[in-house]
C-alpha cells in the first residue's frame, strides 16, 4: 500500500511541474504580444520553444527553479512595460539573459 500511495504522490508531483511549465510557457506568450522589438520576440519565441520541450521531473530542486522561471517571467513582464515608456530594453534584455541561465540551470538539476 505504501508503495502505491507513494506513486500517486509522485505522478500528481509530475502533473503539477507539467501544469507549471505549461502555465509558464503560457506567459512567455504573453510577452511575445507585449513586446514591440523584433529581436526580442525572436529571443521569447526560442525560449518558448525550449520550455514546451522541457521534461517534467519530481526533482526538488527542479520544481524550485520552474517557480524561479515564473517569477523571472513576471520580472520580464514589468521591465517590458518600464521598456515600453522609455524604448530601452537594456533591463529587459539583461533579464531574458537570467531566464536562460535559469533555464540552463534547471535542465542541469535534471542530469544530477
């Protein structure tokens, strides 16, 4: 019995991490509507494209830094707004670098 309910916890694990990154590849769409500069679509489009492919995991650690890729999407979200009244996107651009790094990050907690 044990084992079963240690399943079932597991899958719901992997069903939330999946809900998370769908969710967060939901808000990268949003950004790509929000933002005027063609390059950074360009860099929201690949990043997208990364986040449909990445595996659910169980994995702490992982979890954790799906939650961190949703607050740094969030962070994205306000710099583009900042970006858009002044039409510089040195904050937006140097957060997108941080979301890629903790993209990287996470895909490496997955390796451990």
């Amino acid at each position: 019995m044990l084992f079963s309910k240690k399943s079932k916890r597991s899958d719901d694990t992997l069903k939330d991490n999946k809900k998370t990154i769908d969710y967060n590849a939901a808000l990268i769409d949003v950004l790509i509507v929000m933002v005027d500069d063609e390059s950074i679509k360009a860099k929201f489009e690949e990043i997208k494209h990364n986040m449909l492919y990445l595996e659910t995991s169980y994995n702490d650690k992982v979890i954790q830094a799906d939650k961190k890729i949703g607050d740094m999407i969030g962070d994205i979200k306000v710099a583009i707004n900042k970006a858009q009244k002044t039409n510089d996107y040195a904050e937006t651009n140097s957060l997108i670098n941080k979301l890629e790094q903790l993209i990287a990050e996470r895909n490496a907690y997955l390796k451990k």
